[in-house]
C-alpha cells in the first residue's frame, strides 16, 4: 500500500488530499479513467499519485508556470519542457492527451474541495497511558495480543477470542495468549487472487449464540472469479464450521453472492439466531441514475443488509420475499459501505457507514426500509459537488447521526456489560481516519450525546463488548486492545 503522502498546498495550510489516503480513509478506491490509468502508467513517477508533486511539480494547484487553460496544458504535455518534462506527441495522440488534462482538473477540484468536507487522516499515537477520565466512566486501556492486518473479532463461549486476518488466517487468542498457528483447515478466501485495492481474503467472523452446544462458527471470505470472455468479479463467501482444539471441522458453504471492488462486510445474530450480513456499494464513476443503482436494486446483494437462517437459508420473513426479481435475503437497502453494525438490548439494529466525502451515517436499520444511498446523502462527490440535490426525501430514511467531515465510521457496539454501569445502552462507533472511539448516546432515534471516548489511538476496525463486559477494539495494525475500569 502506498503510503498516505502529506504536504502541505501552495495556496495555504490545506493538507493534499491523496487518492491513497482517500481510500485508505475512506475505503474507497481511486477513479479508473482511461486519462487516470494513463497518468499512472506515464507521469505519476515524476508528478506523483494523482498529480500531487513528487520529484516533478505538482500538477493540482492553481499555479501554472506554463499556463493552466486546458490548451497551455495540453501543450506542455505535447511538446514537454526541456530537460525534465519529455514530450509526449510522439506516444499519445490529441485525444489521449485531452484526456489526461481532464483528469488533472478532476484531480485537483478534489483537492481544492478537500477542505470542506474531509477529515485530515492524523497519525497514530496509540492508547493513552494511565487512566482516561470520560463523562461518566474512568478507564484503562490494555493492550491483549496484536496479529496480522485485521478485520474482525468475536468470542467463543469458553471467552477465548476468534480474530481474522485479511491474508486468510483464523487465529485464537487463548486467556490473552495468541496461539502460534492459525486454525488449520479453516477457510481463507484468496486474498492473493484479488485485483481489488483492498486484498482480503477473510472478512468478518461471528460465533452462534448457541455456540456452546452447536459450536457454529461463521466466517466470510472472498476470492475472485474468473469468468469465460467476462469480467471477473468478486465473490463473498459465508462459511460455517466448528473449532475443535486447532482445527476446522464440518466445513459448509452457506451462500455465495458476488461483491463490489470494496470487499468489506459485517455479520451479526440477533436473537432469534438470525444471521445478518452488510454488503456495500459505491461507485466513483457510476454514470447511471440513482434509482438504478445497484444498492437501490432489491435484485442485487450489493449495498443491503442481507438477513438468513443459521443455515444459510433466506429468513423466511425477510421483507421482499416473494416479490419478483427481489432477492429474498434483503432485510434493508440503500446502504453505502456498511462497516459495522450491532442490536442493542431490544434487538434494534445500529449500523454504520461511510458516506462519500461527508455524509457517514449512524442508523436505526428497520425491516424493508430505504436508507437512500446514492439518491440521498448529506456527503458529497469526490469533486464535491453535493451528490443529492435533495438529501432529505420522502420513502427513505435519514441518519440518527450524520457526520461531516467523514471520521470513516467504522465498526459499532451497544454496551451491555456490568464493568461501566454508566455506559449500559450507550453505542459505541468506531473511527478509520480520525482514529477515534465514540460513545452515542441515543433517545428516540435522535444522538442526545456524543462523547469522543479516544482519540489518534489507530485505525479502529471493529470494536464489540467481551465476556466480561471490558469493551475491546481492534486496529488495522492487528493490535488488540482493552477498554477496562481504572481501579
Ligand atoms: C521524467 C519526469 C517527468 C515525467 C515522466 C513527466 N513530467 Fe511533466 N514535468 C516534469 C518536470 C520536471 C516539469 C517542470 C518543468 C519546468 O519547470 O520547466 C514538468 C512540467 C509539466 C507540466 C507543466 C506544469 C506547469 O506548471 O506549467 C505539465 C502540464 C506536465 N508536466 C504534465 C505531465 C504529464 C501529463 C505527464 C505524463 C504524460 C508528465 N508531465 C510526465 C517532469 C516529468
């Protein structure tokens, strides 16, 4: 992964905003325009990745030593400047030259805007040391084990925890221990497969409630498929197995649906030992209207929240079945890149997701309901243009937080436990780019308070409440951490 390059703008104090650290903030991967392609494949060795300076001058910024109209520009790349810039004419004809001039205006309305609407990615710091005072509760926070890059975690009856790493390994964390090996025979995806900017093979896993006496086991996982004079795709896989001592046993495929480019998902029972799924969807260059997009589409997996028996069957319930063309897994739509998600004590369902630039939301996610991605949003495009002309329409529904700029929300859960009394039915939302722990306090759909728990801590991958009612998060550095009481 290229490192999230920062410098500083020559009109002012404005971070660049790169295309690796959009996607790496935002979990979204860069515009793929023939002038793009073009530009990576030719220019990004001296200009850097997306126009941003690197050797040679920046090609984003208002200043132009050779003029800055689209002709100066087209010009420049044509007959090059002697003796760093080589010209072009001979390898790219006016067309091909046109459209890279295209793509450095793109890239640089994004830069301009940047400011307006996106999060700065600042740096890590890790946990505090010594005792954190919040509101209402004093903490500590331990660090339990760290493994490879993450994506999700759960824990088994017996308190030992299960956490995956996107490279495809399963591992057990034994009474704060890492057991040396992963679990053989578990299934891995093909991260190696994937042409995808995230490669991961293994997604989320989740433990059946009734896993003391059933053992059930569930893992996502992705590969990529090849398909005959097609374009290959992405397919998610939702696996169900048991552990014994080391090993995966009873392997069964539950479902299979393809995935867009953004391999993310989540997956959580309720209490009615019903397994739900996220998908997401988005798409910079998606032309068509919103209406037809796919997360808006109850005929496609992508951008829904997926719900399905413990045996991999559609939940008999699940608000389109029977509609035709609808796939009978859907329980909610409209959804961006649901990155978490959790039930609170009644069962309601919380998610979180990324909006585009601006607009990550926090939802109460009800049966069969429209949450409007991408025909209502409060983000905007990556040139920052609001992407919805009304964000606010009728037949869909608006966050219970809306945050902008975009923290990149990630993974949430509704505390429960009996270490911090005070947090009971607090929610807790994790944070990619601003690193940040937040605790919602929510009333009648409405966020009567938001506390930033932590800050600049890490990429904060999933969270969820353990055994003992300790609050633990995962980071992207695989590091595994503990939120406990500070006496
Ligand atoms: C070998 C390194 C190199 C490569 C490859 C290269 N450039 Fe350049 N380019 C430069 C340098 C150095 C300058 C500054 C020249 C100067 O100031 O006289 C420059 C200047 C420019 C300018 C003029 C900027 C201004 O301020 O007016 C444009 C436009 C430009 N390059 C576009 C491109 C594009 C598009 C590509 C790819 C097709 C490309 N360059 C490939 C090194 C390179």
């Amino acid at each position: 992964m290229r490192q999230a390059a920062w410098a500083l703008a020559v009109l002012g104090a404005l971070a660049v905003w790169t295309p690796a650290a959009a996607q790496v903030g935002l979990e979204t991967p860069p515009p793929t325009t023939p002038g793009g392609k073009r530009y990576d494949q030719l220019c990004a060795s001296c200009h850097g990745p997306g126009g941003r300076g690197a050797q040679a001058p920046n090609l984003v910024d208002p200043v132009w030593k050779y003029g800055g109209g689209d002709a100066a520009i087209a010009l420049s790349i044509a007959k090059g400047h002697a003796p760093q810039m080589p010209a072009f004419e001979g390898v790219l004809d006016a067309p091909a030259i046109g459209e890279l001039v295209a793509y450095l205006k793109e890239s640089s309305k994004a830069v301009a805007a940047d400011a307006n609407v996106s999060a700065p990615e600042i740096p890590s710091l890790g946990p505090p040391k010594g005792i954190v005072r919040s509101a209402v509760a004093d903490f500590r926070v331990e660090h339990v084990v760290k493994v490879g890059v993450p994506y999700g975690f759960d824990f088994l009856p017996d308190g030992r925890i299960l956490i995956t790493e996107i490279a495809g390994a399963l591992r057990i964390v034994d009474k704060g221990r890492l057991a040396p090996d992963p679990v053989r025979g578990a299934p891995t995806g093909d991260a190696a497969s994937l042409n995808t900017y995230f490669k991961r093979g293994l997604l989320d896993v989740a433990v059946h409630p009734d896993a003391k006496s059933n053992g059930w086991v569930y893992l996502g996982t992705t590969r990529r498929i090849a398909v005959a004079g097609g374009e290959p795709f992405v397919q998610a896989r939702i696996s169900r197995g048991r552990i014994v001592g080391d090993r995966w046993l009873d392997d069964r495929t539950l479902l299979e649906f393809p995935l867009p480019q953004i391999n993310a998902m989540r997956m959580a029972f309720d209490k009615q030992r019903r397994l739900y799924l996220s998908t997401p969807w988005s798409d910079h260059d998606y032309a068509g209207t919103a209406a037809a997009a796919p997360s808006q589409d109850l005929g496609s997996p992508q951008g829904k929240i997926l719900r399905m028996t413990d045996d991999g069957h559609y939940a008999p319930d699940n608000p389109f079945v029977g509609r035709p063309g609808a796939y009978p897994y859907v329980f909610s739509y409209g959804h961006r890149e649901p990155l978490g998600f959790a039930f609170d004590a009644d069962g309601e369902l919380w998610e979180a997701e990324n909006g585009p630039r601006g607009g990550d939301e926090l939802n109460h996610v009800r049966a069969g309901r429209n949450y409007g991605w991408p025909a209502i949003t409060w983000g905007h495009r990556y040139d920052a243009r609001p992407i919805a002309s009304n964000p606010d329409q009728p037949g869909m529904e608006q966050p219970v937080v809306s945050w902008v700029p975009s923290p990149a929300v990630s993974a949430v859960a509704v505390y429960s436990g009996k270490a911090f009394p005070r947090w009971k039915g607090s929610l807790f939302v994790g944070s990619l780019k601003q690193k940040t722990l937040y605790r919602v306090v929510v009333r009648a759909d409405r966020a009567v308070l938001q506390e930033t728990i932590l800050t600049d801590v890490d990429r904060i991958r999933d969270v969820a409440e353990g055994p003992e009612g300790y609050l633990y998060f995962l980071t992207d550095s695989g590091d595994l951490f503990r939120i406990v009481p500070a006496k």
